[in-house]
C-alpha cells in the first residue's frame, strides 16, 4: 500500500469511520456568525474541521467553491489544507485532466503548492494528462470512473465507458496511487466495477444531498479485506438540519453518518 | 451569432488574423528581465500581449500555469485579463467538467470574477455539467472534442466518442454560445467533424510546439463563409526562436504564424 492509502486506512481505523467530508463552501451558505469574519470561507471551514474531526477518515475540498471566491478563496483554501491535522489525509476535489505538459503544471499546484495528499482526476484526455500525477508516488489520484450525477448517461454509461475507465486505470496504478470515483447514485453498476478492480480504493460521493443510496453502495464498495472505499457527503455535514449552534450539528451530522455507515458494514458482516 | 462569437469575428476582421495566442507563462521559461519584476508573470504577459496585439484574434490562459504559482499566480491572471483590450476576446483554457451545482461555482469564477469572454470545457460529466455555462448567452463555451495530445487515442477515438461530443454539443448550442477544440494533430477527423458540425466555430490547438500540421488543418477547418476557426499558438511565440530582445523575436513569431495562416486560405480561395 502506497504512502497515501497507508495514511486514509490508518486515519479509517484510528476514528473507526470511512467517511469523508466534502469542503465546498457556497458563500451564500455560510452561517452569519462566519461571514462576518475576515476570512468567512476558512472561518466556516476550521468550524466544519473541528466539528467532524472525531468522525471522518478524510477532507475533500472542491476547488471550484475557493475559486469562485478569487485570490481570496485560493488563500482560504491553502490555510484549510494546512489546519487539517497531517494524520488526516486531504483530497483536491480538482478534476483536472489536460496535456501532458499543462497537466504538469496542475500536479504543481496541487501537491507541490497547496500540499493535499491526494486528487481527483479527468480522465478523458488519457494516459499523458495523468503521467506528471502518477509520478507522485506517495499521494493518491482517485480518478472519474462513473460519476453521481445525472450527467454521466450521456458519455459516461453508453459503450461502457466507465469500464474502458477502469481497465485503463488498472495499467496506471504501477506505483499503488491509483483509486476511482464512482458515484453512489450508480450502485447497479458497483458491483461489476468492483469485479473488474478488486483492489482499488473507491472515492463514493453522492450520499446526502445527491441522494445516493448508502446502503446498497455498501453493499458492493469494500474491497476483499473491507476496506478500499471512502464515502463523500457535504452539504449534509456543512449543511446539516435542525437549529441551534452550527457546530453542534455539524458534529452530529457527521457522527450520524459514521454510525450509519459502521452499522451497514456489521450488518454485512 | 451571438456577442462572443461576433467579437471574435470583428476582431479577426479588424486584425487579419486567425491566430490565437496561449498566454501560458512556465516560470523557468519567463526570461530574466521579466522575472526580476515583483510581478514576474504579468510582466511577461503584458510584454506578450503587447507584441502579438496586432497579430492576434483572441488570447487564451490556459488556468493551470497560473494556479502553480498559488493566489499570487491567480492575481496575475485577473490583471492579465483586464489588460488585454475589450475588444479582443480572452478565452480560459480551463477544461472544467463537475457536477451541475459545482460547475456554477466554476462558471462564476470563470465569468463572473475573472470576466473572460469564453471557456474551454470538459464533456465527459454530460449535460447538467455544461448548464450553468450555457446560460452565459453572450460567452463562449468551446467542449474538448477531439484534444491534440498522444492521450486523446485512450478514450476519445475509440468508439468514436468524439463524434458524440459533436452531437451532443449541437443539442447544446440552442444559444448559439458553443464551440469544438480539435487539435491540429488531428487532422484526419477534422473533415468529418466539421461535415457534421457545418456552423460550430473551432479551436484549434497542436500548432508549433505540439507539430500540428497547419497546411492539412486549414483545409478542413474553416466553415461554409471561411470563418468559424481560430489557431492557437502558445509557445511557438512565448518562447519564440532567434536571439536578441525578447518583445521583438515574440511579434516576428506572431506575424509569421498570422502571416502562414493567411496564406494557406489564399491558396485555398
């Protein structure tokens, strides 16, 4: 297992949890208390971060929300990366895919300049757009298999592009930093994505506010040992219901979907 | 036609020119007078900008050269934008594809903070992936098609994936707002893309440094008036060749690759 699985496996064990919490602060969504802040995004964000600690395996900020914000954001979101706790590994929700030479430049940005332990990747553009990310031997690059949303039946589904998708990441994952993102709105295909990767981390966003279904996503994501798989929920967490103070809901939130998650893998077991 | 698409007509009109130029500064490439100003990228580009001006339809920063030099690189970028003259459109090679709620935050970023007039994107998410900058009317949204690295043989040949693209994105122009990128390495496609997109105008990477064929490409790329293309070039005129002042050697190359251009469609007309 390569630095980076090594790092969210032990993170998993140490707060019992597989989950993951999204970080995609819209500026319009953040609590009053907060935007009246010098710096509301990463004021909201180290409130999220104290909150779920306790209950998540891993961070994963969508680079889109920071970059609506500007350099501003940009800064945000560098100060976020540096708060998480170094055990607890941080995911560039980037989706990048480019040119070999400019993807260079992304795999920069990402892991040499913001630091995050691992990425999301674009495979579309293939094997030279993902080459400068593989060289990152000990991050981790979770790459677009089957995505949540409704999107993905247009390119994603006909011809099976999603399993073209994974045979190809298989050839990638020389140095063991390879993982996939399949959302959990698709669970009917899990099972035979998981047949064809029995190895591979799986990053499952789409629990929540997307409406994917966690049960039968946990059904079909572990891998041989129960592990290889991480399920992503954000606005449910940074969003959560009820009233009264932010962080306390937050926190139970999170825990509510730790527990959720924890008591389907005993009942499966 | 709409605002994005008629400005960058008026602009090739007003220059001669169907060149596009990439503003793609690598930091150990900027040459030494540029990098000892505090603000070594914008100086570069605003030197870049200033030489090709004449000889250019268009410019496009490709996102990732900017965002490896953290918020300080993203300052560059706003400021790059803001000096490059109204009337000639900026594009962001950006190559962004998320889900529906997350594309709006890029989709703000990109037109509303940055205020380019257009946008490279990402097909592979699909539809609800594209929405948010479909309802910019008055930009420009040119969808990956047919890219012009090694990696677009992985999943973008097979299946002929890439003639989808041009179907779905025909569904997807009801504003007239959208575009192809083609790479000129590609030009055994380009025939039969442009005959099943007769009216979309097409961007055209590969030239120079990546050794598209520009001769083979102008054959096919032009629609049924002779319009509806643009070249880019990005460092075969930021690191143009010869010796002595740099702003100099950079409007000799962009002269010449305007001037290459033209004469293909002479001998074409």
């Amino acid at each position: 297992m390569n630095a980076f699985f090594q790092k969210l496996e032990d993170a998993a064990g140490k707060n019992n949890s597989r989950l993951c919490v999204g970080l995609d602060p819209r500026i319009n969504k953040i609590p009053d208390p907060f935007r009246k802040e010098k710096d509301p995004i990463f004021a909201f964000n180290k409130a999220v971060i104290d909150a779920a600690l306790p209950h998540a395996c891993a961070f994963k900020p969508n680079l889109a929300f920071y970059e609506a914000a500007g350099p501003d954001g940009l800064a945000a979101l560098k100060k976020t990366v540096e708060y998480i706790p170094r055990d607890i590994p941080v995911i560039a929700d980037a989706k990048r895919g480019d040119i070999g030479s400019t993807a260079e430049a992304y795999a920069q940005a990402i892991f040499d300049y913001y630091r995050f332990d691992a990425v999301t990747l674009n495979p579309l553009l293939g094997t030279d757009s993902i080459a400068p990310f593989l060289k990152y031997e000990d991050r981790g690059l979770f790459i677009l298999c089957l995505t949540s949303n409704p999107g993905s039946e247009d390119f994603q589904l006909p011809q099976k592009l999603y399993l073209s998708i994974v045979r190809k990441v298989k050839e990638w994952n020389k140095a063991g930093n390879c993982g996939l993102v399949v959302g959990a709105t698709k669970t009917e295909y899990l099972k035979e994505i998981r047949a064809l990767a029995p190895d591979l981390c799986i990053l499952i966003p789409g629990v929540g506010a997307q409406g994917g279904d966690l049960e039968k996503t946990l059904k079909y994501a572990p891998d041989q040992t129960g592990g290889g798989y991480i399920i992503n929920v954000s606005r449910g967490i940074t969003e959560p219901p009820g009233e009264g103070e932010f962080q306390k809901r937050a926190a139970g939130a999170a825990k509510q979907y730790k527990i959720r998650i924890n008591s389907q893998k005993e009942r499966k077991a």
